[in-house]
C-alpha cells in the first residue's frame, strides 16, 4: 500500500490538497453552486472535531464554493443519534455527505441508504469497511499506531529500560474502524521491541474517563511492572497518566498519544506524556472538502490506492516528543506559545526553548 508523506503546516494543506487531487476546474465551480454538503463528526471524546475538523472544512468549502451549505452535526458518540442526523441531512438535500462513524460497521447501511438516492458518501477518518464509499480521506491510522510504539520502545531501551518490565496497551473504541487500525499498527510495533504486553483494553467511545479507570486496575495489578503506555490517542493517555498520578506514582511512565491536542502537548512540556503525534485535522478537513467539490461536480477522481475496496488518500503524521515539539508544533504554527505556555508549563517551555 503506496503512502504520501506530508512534512508541511497546516496553512499550506489547501494549496496541497488541489495539486494532489488535480485542482477544481472553473467548471466545478459553477457546477456545484448553492449545492448541500453535510459534514457529521462522531463523538466529544476529542476536541479535534470542534476546534480543527469542523472549521477546516468550512473554510475550504467557502473557498471552493462560497455559495454552498454546510450542514454539521455531532453525534456525541450515539448510533442511533447519527443515524438521524445522517437522515436528516438527506432530507435537507445533502448531495454529499462526510461521514465520520460512531460505528464502522453500522454505517455501511447509512451508505448504502444515500447511495441508492444518488448521495456521495466521503468516509473521514475512520474507514467504513463493509459499505464501500465513494471516497475515503484520512490519516494513515496504522502508520499511526506503529509510529507512537516503535517511538516508546526506542525511548526505552535509549533509558535502558530492563525487558523484564512491560507495557500496557490503551486502544480506541471497539466500534471504530481506525481504532482498529491503530491497535494493529500498534502490535505491529511492539512486536520486536523486547517489551511484553502486561494488558490490552479497548476503551469504549474513546472516553478517557474509561481509560482511567482501566489503567488504575492495572496500576493496582502490576506496580512497577509497568514500564510504559501506548494508549491510542490523547485522551486515553490522559486517562492513564491521571490514574498514575491518582495511585501517587512518580515519574509517570512514559505514555504515547495521537492528535496533539494542547492538554496533551502541554503534558509534554511537562515531562507527564512522552509523545504524540501531529495530524493537523485541518488536511484531511480541506482534502475532504476538494473531493465533495469533484463529487457534486461529476469528476472522476484519481485515486493513488484502494483501502476496504474504497478510493483513498492516506496522509502520514509525524511523532511529536519533547524534543521536536517547537519544530513540529510552534514553528509550523500549529499552536502557538501563548496558547501553550501557561501557567505551570511555562517552566517546562523555557527548558525546551520554546520562551526565552
């Protein structure tokens, strides 16, 4: 499976994104005019989908069509609840849909449903593997899960960690496909790193408040058998390094992440979290937008891979640790360092070099 890497900030991906699918001709344009795009994100779990996702799209989508409706609903992690919404924005005369599941496997009937009344569906983010849609944009979510391992287990034996200790594993939500793909890219990380696997959970909704609660247990079954956390994003690694802290453990072990949301990023600046890994949503939120514009438009659009049968384009983030967080974050202008040097971080900034 042929992958792009992509090494630029935020602010470039629209002028990324038109080269890589070919531009939106003049044509499209017109031909879209005043069209209905529905843009319907999963759950709270995250802050991505409120503050990146959702105003990446619309941003892009004034720019390719200022005349076109966007029609956004979250569905707080509710089947049943995206499922109306999913309805409701066919009902409203949404020509595409960008469907980010709750439940991977219970969209492909939502596929199917607006298919057979002549809707585009774009998968975003999580793959929908049994309902082939039209387009699926994301970040390449294995690549994911075995980049924030291979990152733990170097930082380990570089502290020369023993191999007699081991490692918990805090996957996403058994519901969601890329979760899936995560926890795989996950094994496939650990696989050679010497480390044994203590205990695997999968979090339901990704709620960290679940997460922490698991790794308590787990706090309480191993003590300091445990050497390390890959949880799967941000907020289940705050879970974890919460449940640490709550069991009075100190140092934290090092525990991985995935969005770089701020909380998680100043968790760096702080020495509680290890790494993270930078996907600025708003890439896939723009390369989103440029393939619902050739959808309404009628284009065919130039796939460079296939993923569960679907027409894909997969973006490769990078690993964020303390050492490359001005790099990857602050210079890129990401996050800034009034956003991120508050309070008790401002130490931690200035020990990095991030504040003078």
């Amino acid at each position: 499976m042929e992958m792009m890497k992509f090494s630029t900030q935020a602010a470039g991906a629209a002028v990324f994104v038109l080269s890589l699918l070919g531009g939106t001709s003049a044509f499209a344009q017109t031909a879209v005019s005043d069209a209905t795009v529905a843009f319907l994100m999963p759950d709270q779990g995250s802050t991505r989908y409120e503050e990146h996702d959702h105003p990446g799209f619309v941003a892009e989508m004034k720019k390719l069509c200022a005349s076109c409706k966007v029609l956004y609903q979250n569905a707080d992690a509710d089947i049943a609840k995206q499922q109306q919404q999913f309805n409701s924005a066919i009902t409203q005369g949404a020509k595409v849909i960008v469907l980010d599941p709750v439940d991977s496997a219970a969209a492909a009937s939502l596929v199917q449903l607006a298919q057979s009344q002549g809707v585009k569906v774009i998968a975003y983010d999580r793959p929908i593997p049994k309902g082939k849609a039209d387009f699926y944009v994301s970040f390449d979510n294995k690549a994911i899960g075995k980049a924030i391992a291979e990152s733990l287990v170097q930082h380990l034996k570089a502290q020369k960690v023993p191999t007699e200790g081991g490692i918990l594993q805090i996957n996403g939500s058994p519901t969601d496909a890329a979760a899936g793909l995560i926890k795989d890219g996950i094994h496939e990380g650990l696989a050679s790193g010497g480390y044994k696997t203590l205990a695997e959970f999968d979090t339901p909704n990704w709620q960290p408040a679940n997460a922490q609660q698991w790794a308590g247990g787990q706090i309480t079954r191993f003590g300091k058998q445990i050497v390390g956390v890959v949880a799967a994003n941000d907020g289940t690694g705050g879970g974890a390094i919460a449940a640490f802290k709550a069991a009075g453990v100190d140092p934290v072990p090092p525990v991985t992440g995935n969005d770089a949301t701020i909380a998680a990023l100043q968790l760096i600046i702080a020495g509680d979290q290890y790494n993270t890994i930078s996907k600025p949503s708003e890439i896939v939120a723009a390369a989103a937008a440029n393939v619902a514009v050739k959808l309404l438009a009628g284009e065919t659009i130039k796939a460079e891979m296939t993923l569960y049968d679907t027409p894909a384009q997969l973006f490769v983030p990078a690993v964020v640790t303390a050492e490359n967080l001005k790099a990857e974050i602050i210079d890129k202008k990401i996050n800034t360092a009034e956003e991120l040097c508050t309070g008790r971080y401002a130490d931690g900034c200035k020990k990095l070099g991030i504040t003078k």
